[in-house]
C-alpha cells in the first residue's frame, strides 16, 4: 500500500507540473465606443495560486506594467483613447509570476481588401483576399439594407462566420447590392466600425447593375451602368463585352472611368445580344462583373422595296398598275397616290393593310385619252418612315389628220422609274382587229401613216402604241412588262376634185364630182344652173352625175354653174362654187 501512495503522489506531482506549464489562452479586444478594453483568458490554476496578474502595455512602446492581479478570468481596462494596448497574463504561483501567455492586442485582426462585388448566375458574388492575420478563423459580411440607407447589418445573420474568401449571395432579391467585409478571431467578434481605419475595411463595394432599352426604330439599344466605387487605387475604366447569336462574350468597347452609358447601334431584327459591363481596377487585374442582360431584338421593320411593275391603259379607257412589295414589315398605312402632274400627286386609294406580295388595282376614274397619268405608292411603317415605289406614267398618244391624206402619229415616252423602253409597237385598228403596222426604237415617238386612197376604210383610223420596258430594280429584280398608251382615232376629211368641163358627145360626158374618202362628209348635194340662173340639176347623191341635159334633152354648148355643198366630219359646212 506504501508503494501505490508514493506512485499516486508522484502520478499528481507529475500531472501538477504539467497544468502549471501551461499559459493562460487570453483574448483581448476593444469594445468600440465605450473607452474600454475587455481582457479575457482561460487558465488552470497552479499549485500554491495566488491570482492571475494581468500586464499592459500602450501603444507599442514602453514596458508592461502591471495592471490589475484578479482571482477571475477576465478584467475590464479602461482605455479612454482607444489605443493599441498589448496584453499579457501569467499566474503568481508561491508567490512568483509564472506561466505568462503570449502577447495579444486590442485590435480587430487585419480585414483583407475586397476584391470584387460581381454579379454571377444571376446572384452578387463578393470576394476578397485572405488576411494576413493568423489569428484569423473567418470573416462576418455586413450588407446594406435597404440600398442607399447607410444601414448595415451582419447578413446573412450576426453568428454567420465565413470560412472561405467569396460568398454567394443567393438570397438576393436585388442586384443592386452593397457589401463591406470584416476579419474576426475567435475573440474579437462584435459590430462593424464602418469607414473607421480600426477596422481596416476600405469602406463597401457596391454591385454594378446594367440596364438598357432598345429603340426599334433607330435600331440603338441605350445602356447604363451604376459606379464602381471603394477600389483603394479607382476605376481604371469599363469594358462592354458582348455575347452575340450565342458566339460568346466577346470585347465589344472600352470606355473610361467617368462613363457610366453607352449606345450600341445597329441591332439587327432577330438578333439575340448579351451585354455586360466589367469594372476594371487601376494598376491591378482585379474586374467587377455586372449581370448580363439581354435584348430579343424586335427591331422596326421597314419596308424594303416597293415596285410599280405594270402601267397600262386598257381598250375600256382605264388604267391597270400591278405592283410588288416587301410583306415583312410593321405596316401602318399607304396611299397609291395619282395625278397629271407627276410632282402633285395626291391619294387615289387607300392602302390600310398589307395582304399579299404582288397587287393589281384598275383606275376607272381617269380619261387617258385626255392626259397622261402619274402613279406611284407611298407607304408608313412603325416609325413614321415613308417609302415610296418607282413612279410610273401612262402614255399619252395623239393622232393628226393632215390635208394630204397622212396621219401624223406622236407619242409621250413610256415611263416607268427603273425601266428601260426596248421599242414601241404601233397598232392599228383594220376593222375590229388591231394589226402592227410599225416597230419603232425607243428614241422614236412619232410615226406618219401614209392612208390608201382606195381604200374608203382608210377615212377613219384608230391607233394605239405598246411599249416593251424591262425593269431593273436597286435588288436585283429584273421584270419584263408593257405599257400600252390610249387608244386615239383620225377621221381624214373628203377631198372633192371638181371636172372642168362637159361633153354629153365627147370625152367627158358627164359632170361629177371625184370625191376622196366620201363617207367623212354628210349631207350632200349638187345643184347647176344655166347662165339665166334657172336651176337645171339638183342630186343629193354623191355618185349622181349631170349629163349636160334638162328633162332628156341635150343643151347647147354654154356656160353654166354648179354649187357643191355638203358638211365635214366636224359639222363644218363646206361650199364649192364653179363653172
């Protein structure tokens, strides 16, 4: 039994020896405001333990002095200043301070830069670099709520200590985000001192949110960005990257730090665009990402092309247009716009939707043979934007009867915007068919018709010319079509030859008029009379002849008189005297 006692109390002296080499694990920390440092440890007493002797030492200078000698594990020192103080504590053990701890200060441990505030996935990203101080077990994230206020908050909760460097907030209903960061040590955890160098924070960083509109109507997407702010160097400038169709984010611009908006034209219909905005820190590599944001452009779509692709008068005296248009568009309105002079037109017909490519409309409401007419369309789309078609114009034809049984044909040029005439057919009517009688190049437009004065058909001919155009449009497009004038007639007038003289016994034995085209006149008739004045023939017959007799009998060899009359196609009376 004697030698288990002696085992015993060698095993207690052993194990006493031991707790009496240990140091006291102390914390000291200064309670921001209140001009005090709290000083806390954790210690087993000693053998013969007289207290535990707490020792100070003020801004990094001077030795440690004795401050207080406690029986507890914690002190409170008043540090109305609120210096740097290192602390120590050790134990009085027989009388004799052993065990001091090593020296620890009222500081906060060092709070790292913040690095960035980004936003990914949708979530802020914030991320700093590690501290320098090793006492450091994590770091509490302090976030601004609301945005603007100046009140801050632990987030996501005051006991949430973060181990890592970054932290995703995926909590965030908001993008716009402002955070700040402090390092803490298993004995230094309390509030932010916000802004206050103790800290050693460089005040919070705030998230850069990106927003825009698209005008569809210049094609220009509008893009604004909030600031950057508390790099400790500044902002060396922005970078606008672009993700296009899918093809990936891709330096679109630069621009410099005090530029907060930028315009992006061009946006193209269909075009899917991705834009984000990175702050670029001066003098370092560090880059804040703001989100990405999206535009399905739905840009304005104008109408492309309007082409007047057929002019024409028609036999019933109207005029036919066909026309082709781009059916891709934001269509509001047009207008067919008509008129004799091509510099005043005015609306004819109202266009209010587009319904198919190619369209046809027939004027009734013209008289082509009186006046040439000018056509074109005019369209609005979304924006205001008119576009308007090639103009187009009738052809006008006109026919002259000259006095020496010809017509003189003449016509206004074919016009057609875009169109080149390749020739003109002349057509003219022989009974009820219309035979060409000529093809003409494109510099002539006139035409003498030469009548056949054996024919009577030949008194009254009725024209037309057709023009061949070919179209060849800004597009591309290359269309063959026709323009055909009005139809106009000429009515030649008669042409009497009178004999002059009479032989019932000779060459000539009768008196008759040669008449030229004599279905033009009307109203005939033909009287003689002897050189008494008595009436001795009277016909209304232009194939009647006087044979030089009165009631059968032949009269003697004479003077004698005849008087013509008869009316012209235009109801001029017409009088031919004679002997």
């Amino acid at each position: 039994m004697m030698y288990l006692k002696i085992i015993l109390s060698l095993l207690l002296c052993c194990f006493l020896q031991k707790t009496q080499a240990q140091a006291p694990d102390v914390c000291a920390r200064l309670l921001l405001g209140s001009g005090q440092d709290s000083v806390t440890w954790q210690g087993t007493p000693c053998a013969g333990f007289g207290g535990y002797v707490v020792l100070g030492q003020e801004n990094n200078t001077g030795p440690f002095i004795p401050l207080d000698t406690v029986m507890t594990n914690n002190i409170v020192h008043t540090n109305p200043n609120e210096n740097t103080w290192n602390y120590q504590v050790g134990m009085l053990c027989g009388g004799v301070l052993t065990n001091l701890s090593i020296l620890v200060s009222n500081q906060r441990p060092i709070t790292p830069d913040i690095l960035s505030v980004s936003i990914v996935g949708n979530s802020p990203v914030i991320t700093w670099s590690p501290s320098p101080s090793p006492e450091v077990i994590g770091y509490q994230i302090y976030k601004e709520n609301p945005y603007g206020s100046g009140n801050y908050f632990p987030y996501p909760n005051p006991t949430t200590i973060i181990n890592s460097t970054s932290y995703t907030d995926v909590a965030a209903v908001d993008l716009l985000v402002r955070y700040a960061i402090i390092a803490v040590s298993a004995c230094n955890k309390s509030l932010l001192g916000l802004g206050n160098t103790v800290d050693g924070t460089t005040g919070p960083h705030t998230s850069m949110v990106v927003q825009g509109d698209i005008d569809a109507c210049s094609q220009a997407i509008s893009l604004n960005w909030n600031a950057y702010e508390n790099w400790k160097e500044g902002i060396q400038s922005y970078e606008i990257w672009l993700n296009k169709n899918g093809s990936g984010f891709q330096l679109y611009q630069t621009v410099s730090k005090n530029t907060t908006q930028l315009t992006y034209t061009n946006a193209q219909d269909n075009d899917v665009l991705v834009f984000q905005v990175r702050a670029v820190e001066k003098n370092k590599v560090n880059r804040a990402l703001s989100n990405s944001l999206r535009f399905n452009v739905l840009v304005n779509r104008p109408m492309e092309y309007i082409h007047l692709t057929k002019l024409t008068v028609t036999n019933e005296n109207e005029i036919d247009l066909s026309w082709e248009w781009d059916t891709d568009v934001d269509y509001v309105g047009g207008d067919l716009l008509s008129g004799t002079e091509p510099s005043n037109l005015a609306p004819r017909l109202n266009l209010p939707v587009i319904s198919t490519a190619v369209n046809s409309f027939t004027d009734d409401q013209v008289s082509p043979e009186k006046n040439s007419y000018a056509y074109k369309i005019q369209t609005e789309d979304a924006c205001g934007h008119l576009v308007t078609s090639n103009l187009g114009q009738s052809i006008f034809l006109e026919v002259e009867a000259l006095e020496d049984f010809e017509n003189q044909i003449t016509w206004s040029a074919a016009t057609l915007e875009y169109g080149t005439v390749q020739d003109y057919s002349l057509y003219k009517y022989v009974g009820n068919t219309a035979q060409r009688i000529a093809t003409l190049p494109a510099t002539d437009l006139s035409y003498t018709d030469v009548l056949d004065l054996s024919n009577e058909n030949e008194a009254e001919n009725c024209y037309f010319v057709l023009a061949n155009i070919v179209l060849n449009f800004p597009n591309g497009q290359s269309i063959f079509t026709q323009s055909q004038s009005n139809q106009t007639c000429a009515v030649q007038s008669s042409n009497i030859q009178i004999p002059n003289a009479v032989s019932p016994s000779g060459k000539n034995r009768s008196f008759r008029p040669i008449v030229v085209f004599s279905r033009s006149i009307s109203n005939y008739s033909m009287l003689i009379f002897d050189r008494y004045g008595q009436q001795i023939f009277e016909s209304n017959n232009l194939y009647d002849a006087w044979d030089g007799t009165k009631n059968g009998q032949a009269l003697k060899m004479g003077m004698y008189v005849y008087f013509i009359r008869f009316q012209a196609p235009d109801g001029t009376w017409i009088e031919r005297r004679g002997t």
